[in-house]
C-alpha cells in the first residue's frame, strides 16, 4: 500500500464522522505525528511495508470519535505545543485571541497577573513566556489539571505559580495584581444539544457547563472578589458565552468596573470582555 492510497483510505472512513475537509486535517495530523510524513508527501507514490501499531490504535480511536488532541495528547497553543488529557479543556482559537488581545494592550514588564480557572495552564504559561519579568499565578479547583498545567510549565521553562483554589467559596489567594483572565464555564446546560458529540463525551464538564438559572455565577463571583486583589485601574478579562455580552458587561458595571468592551472574536462573534477596576 502507498501512502496516497492509506491516506484516501483512512479520509473515507472518518468521513462517518467528520467532513471530508475535517477528515483530511485529521489524517494528516496523524500521518505527521506517527510516520513523520506531510500533506506534500502523499502524493510521492511512497510505499508502505508496515503500519506503526500506534498510528492504528490512533486512527481506531479517532473512529470513536475521540478527539485528536486527546489520541496525541497535544495541543497547540500560541505556537507552542501543550499537553493535554481529559482532565482539561482543548485549548481553543478564541482562547488564542483573548491571550493576544491582553498582550496587545499590556506592554509593561514586570506585571502581575492571576488567571482563575487554569485548566491545561495554556493562558498563564503563554502570558508568562510573552511579558518580560511578569509575576504569574493560576488557580484551577481539579488537582488533575493543575498537574497538567504544571507539566506544561516545567516542558515549556515557564515560571507560573499554580495553586488549587475552590474559587466559588473562598477568595483569592493573591493581592496587588494588575490583570485578572478567565476563561471560566459559561456553556448553559440547554446548549448541550448544539455541542459536538466528541465534546461531550471526553471533555471535562467540570470546565464546561454551567446551569441555565445562573450562567454568570463565575463572572459574578470573579466580579466581586477581584475588586480586594486588583490594584486600582487593573484590568479584568474574560472569555464568554456568544449570547451573554451584554448581560456580563451590565454585571461588571454594578460591581463598580468601568471601560466595558465587549470584543468580537475572528468569527465575529461576541467572545470576549474587558473591563477596568474603579
């Protein structure tokens, strides 16, 4: 079997599940990952004498619907490569602008920054690496992400401290910051329907839902908590549900924050807000 006819045969299959174009992104990520082999080698007419058994127990789990970043146990992230599992969330490209978003508008050295909901460590460990000299912390409440996130830091020679932290029933454990980011849950339980299977079958809940009689919960708890751990006119960023900017921009107003934007992601998509402590 050649490496075209491999390729062809694998895309079909997958397309049980995914779109052709989806499929293909797939099985060539697997292709790079198991035989070192791109997108511009298929079609080289290259013989295959054997399959890897790690490249076959990938594609088998692919078919389950697994998601790939889960089967390879890597993401990418900011243009840099993160481990992952099923304890975190996969790092996501509005996740990537909310980070470049805060980077564009924070050029100062030395700043001290919390990130509350940590996850895979991808928000706190990029920010650490990009802003010279900052001071950097994250709270997540699963001990399995936080040691996820940790690995990710020690990999990618990133100072962060992690610390677990049950943030809907205490404070935050860290004064004097200049930026707060999270990226907490915000997806209602009745937009489950909407999801992908693949994301509600493997990832964490934990990190995902919230119900639909309080969607805000964790912004308003970061809302009012912030307000002892922020210097004045420190900065407040948030990753959020498409359908709930105005509704997170008027509980920011009554908790005393001023300069709300609500920011569109790539998709033009309502995704993000900023805000500034009074």
């Amino acid at each position: 079997m050649t490496l075209s006819e491999l390729f062809h045969s694998l895309t079909s299959q997958l397309q049980e599940l995914y779109s052709r174009q989806e499929s293909e992104s797939l099985i060539i990520w697997l292709f790079e990952e198991y035989l070192g082999k791109s997108r511009r080698d298929i079609s080289n007419n290259i013989a295959l004498d054997s399959l890897p058994i790690e490249l076959e127990n990938a594609f088998n789990e692919l078919l389950e619907g697994k998601p790939i970043q889960y089967v390879t146990g890597k993401a990418p992230f900011y243009g840099r490569e993160f481990l992952v599992n099923s304890s975190v969330l996969i790092p996501r490209n509005e996740t990537e602008e909310l980070v470049h978003l805060i980077l564009k508008e924070n050029k100062k050295s030395g700043i001290r920054i919390l990130d509350i909901g940590t996850g895979s460590g991808c928000i706190p460990i990029t920010l650490a690496l990009e802003i010279t000299g900052s001071e950097v912390f994250a709270l997540d409440i699963s001990e399995e992400a936080l040691s996820v996130a940790s690995q990710n830091a020690k990999s990618l020679d990133a100072k962060v401290v992690f610390q677990k932290c049950d943030f809907l029933n205490e404070e935050i454990p860290f004064k004097n910051l200049d930026i707060i980011v999270s990226n907490p849950p915000y997806v209602r339980i009745s937009e489950k329907e909407m999801m992908h299977a693949n994301v509600l079958k493997y990832e964490p809940h934990l990190a995902l839902f919230v119900q639909d009689d309080d969607p805000l919960l964790f912004y308003r708890h970061i809302a009012q908590k912030c307000k002892n751990a922020l210097n004045p006119n420190g900065r407040l960023y948030f990753e959020i549900n498409e359908v709930l900017g105005s509704s997170t921009s008027d509980l920011l107003t009554d908790n005393g924050f001023k300069e709300i934007r609500i920011l569109k992601d790539l998709n033009n998509r309502d995704r993000m807000v900023s805000a500034v402590l009074r």
